[in-house]
C-alpha cells in the first residue's frame, strides 16, 4: 500500500503549526529549524518547506518562513 503524503508528512503539518500560531506571523528559517533540532539548510527540513509552499501552506520573505495571505 502506497502512502499519498510525503515521508515527513509530520514535520510538515509542525512547520504549518508553529508559523500560524507565531504571534509575529514569521519565524526566522533558523529558529524554526532549532525547533525541530534541524539543520536550517539541511535536505529534510528543504523539503518540508518546499512541499509546505507548494501547497500554499506557507510563503517566504527573505530569510522569514511567513503563513501566506488569507
């Protein structure tokens, strides 16, 4: 049987998590990636936001990981 989520389905939905509820409405890439004890630029946590932004789940200011407009 063939999953439909990406492996890191997890990691995705906790990315989504902590940047909605961020008080500022971004997170710095580092520290969110410090949250999940990941490296910022590592292959993991460049491929949970990427899926995350594809799905319009998040968006990007510079070095920021922001939730999109509503």
């Amino acid at each position: 049987m063939v999953s439909r989520y990406p492996p890191d389905w997890r990691l995705i939905r906790e990315i989504v998590r902590v940047v909605s509820a961020d008080p500022c409405g971004g997170i710095h890439r580092a520290e969110l990636a410090e949250r999940f004890c990941l490296p910022a630029y590592g292959e993991c946590m460049r491929s949970a936001l990427g899926i995350a932004y594809r799905h319009k789940k998040i968006d990007f200011c510079r070095q920021y990981v922001v939730r999109p407009r509503a």
